[in-house]
C-alpha cells in the first residue's frame, strides 16, 4: 500500500527546555533544538523508523527547506514538497518539568498557484488502494474547504484518507459529502467540534460512536494519560499503555496517527490498530522530535497495551 503525508502549513520546532516557565520573567534555556515539523512531517518520520516506504509532500518554504532535506535524506522519505517563496514558520515549544507551552508563529500564505500544484502532486503520488494522511492546520490563503475537496477527489480514485485537523477545517471536512475514512481528532478538538464538554471516557466514547456512524470507518479519539479510544463498527475499544520515561510530549499524537496508518497498511483488525497507535505514541515520548525507538521496542510495547470495549448507547459491550 502507498503511504503518504500531506503538510500544507509546516513548521521547523525550536524546542526550548527550561527549568521553570515563569510569566514575566527574564529564563536561561537548558538547550534548544530545531526539528523539521508539521503533523504530516512528524507522521512521515514515524512511519519511516517503523521500516515503511512513505512519501511526503505538501507547501515548503525555500529559505529553510534545510532541516527537512536533511531528515527527508537520513530516512528515505520520498520528498515531493512543492517550494515555495519565503521560510517555513518556526514554533516554538517551551519545555519544562510541569507542561509544554506553545507558540505558533505564522507560516506561509498559499496562493492559488501553490496550491493546484501541491494538488497535483498528490493527485500523482495517490494510486487506487493508496492510504493519504491529511495533516495539521491549513495555510494562510487556504479556503476551509480545501480538505473537503482533497477528500472527495482522492475517494473518487479509491484512495483511503486518514485527516488529522481541528477547528474549522475539521468541522468543514467531516460537513461535506465526502468523509475521509479515518480522523483521529484528540479529545479537546472532539469536545469542540460537538460543540459540548466531554468529561468522560464514556461520553468521549459515545461521541466517537455517533461520529463514526455517520460514514467513518474509525474514530480515533488521543486522550492523553487516560490512552485512546477507538470507534469502529464493531464497537469502542479503550486503549491504555503507562509512559515509563518522558523526553518530550511534542508530536506524541503524531506518532499515534502514524501507528494508526502503519496498522492501516498491514490490514490489520481494530486490535491491532488499536495496540500500534498507543504503542506509537508511548515509544515516541521517550524520545525528542519526531522519532520512534527501534521497532523491537515499539512491537514489545503493542504487546502491552490493554484493550477494553467500552460501552454505548446502541452498543451494550
């Protein structure tokens, strides 16, 4: 199976370690670390140290394609970017013992020649039977419906998409009447798009289930400490997998949708889907910027993680 990542709005991450993050006061940095970024960036990373074949495109800045050429080589990614004019934005994560505090800059501001390019590109890459990740927040410049129409072109070929959005783009996606086959939204940007507080794992999970019977084939719901949830039409499944060490939280939902494609290309069942995500998402935290361990570690923690149906309404597990 073809597996590729869409980044329209990337970012090079400057993860800033800290002692304590104090408002309003002057911080010495521990270190600070620059990363090629962007969800689908971060996924193709992942994908590539699980040992997959992955290609990799979307909007990118000629001024600081650097870092990116440089991972896209170290891990044979396929890169089929299209340049533009101008640098990729800089986030910035703010690093220490309590939390990760963002802040995302700017980024490029795509026009209309950009972006039928990078639609062609995809349109070239994505054959029939092909898994398209669509990742992370669309460009200045972008109309909120460019994921909509992405989904229903690529669907029109018999190519499956798994969207990773929020906010607007994903309300916009998941409105049209062609659905990406998998989303994997976390809880907040769940909680969002309903429109309502999900305070618990059942609630999270009956508005996973609802979702998904609209015509997804899976709802991936990341919930942090409490694991993942995983909405199919065999039911909700809760999986759960304790961190042992904690470098870095930053793309930890990455990584998981990753696990999710790579399941995805083994055709594998719900379980495995489930085991690989969080197995994923847990190797990655023990490392910084979007890295995975070896896989004989990642495939000793799938066999770890536990796995319990949960209950819903038309669902009775």
């Amino acid at each position: 199976m073809k597996l590729i990542t869409v980044t329209l709005n990337p970012a090079v991450d400057a993860t800033v370690t800290l002692d304590r993050l104090e408002r309003g006061y002057v911080h010495r940095a521990k270190s600070i670390r620059h990363d090629a970024g962007g969800k689908g960036v971060n996924v193709a990373s992942c994908l590539a140290d699980w040992g997959l074949d992955v290609a990799a495109t979307g909007l990118l800045g000629r001024e600081n394609a650097g870092v990116f050429e440089a991972l896209f080589r170290a891990k044979r990614i396929e890169d089929r970017f299209v340049r533009a004019d101008g640098a990729t934005r800089t986030n910035i994560k703010l690093v220490d013992s309590d939390a990760t505090t963002d802040i995302n800059l700017p980024g490029l501001t795509a026009t209309r020649e950009l972006l039928t390019e990078a639609e062609a590109t995809l349109l070239t890459l994505a054959e029939p039977g092909a898994l398209v990740v669509l990742a992370g927040s669309l460009p200045l410049g972008c109309p909120p419906d460019h994921y909509g129409r992405l989904i229903a072109r690529l669907q029109s070929r018999g190519v499956r998409v798994l969207l990773d959005t929020s906010g607007d783009a994903l309300a916009d996606a998941l409105a049209g009447p062609a659905l990406p086959w998998a989303i994997k939204p976390n809880r907040d940007e769940l909680a969002e798009w309903a429109g309502q507080p999900l305070n618990t794992v059942r609630h999270i999970a009956a508005q996973a289930q609802r979702l998904r019977e609209q015509g997804l084939g899976l709802v991936a719901v990341s919930m942090g400490e409490q694991g993942a949830l995983f909405a199919t039409e065999h039911g909700v499944l809760h999986a759960q997998l304790p961190a042992t060490a904690v470098a870095s939280t930053v793309g930890a939902g990455d990584a998981m949708v990753a696990g999710i494609a790579a399941a995805l290309a083994e055709q594998a069942d719900t379980e495995r889907v489930a085991r690989l995500a969080v197995a994923f998402a847990v190797a990655k935290l023990g490392l910084a910027g979007p890295n995975l361990p070896s896989a004989t570690i990642v495939a000793d923690l799938a066999e770890r993680v536990s796995l319990r149906p949960i209950s819903t309404p038309g669902n009775q597990a």
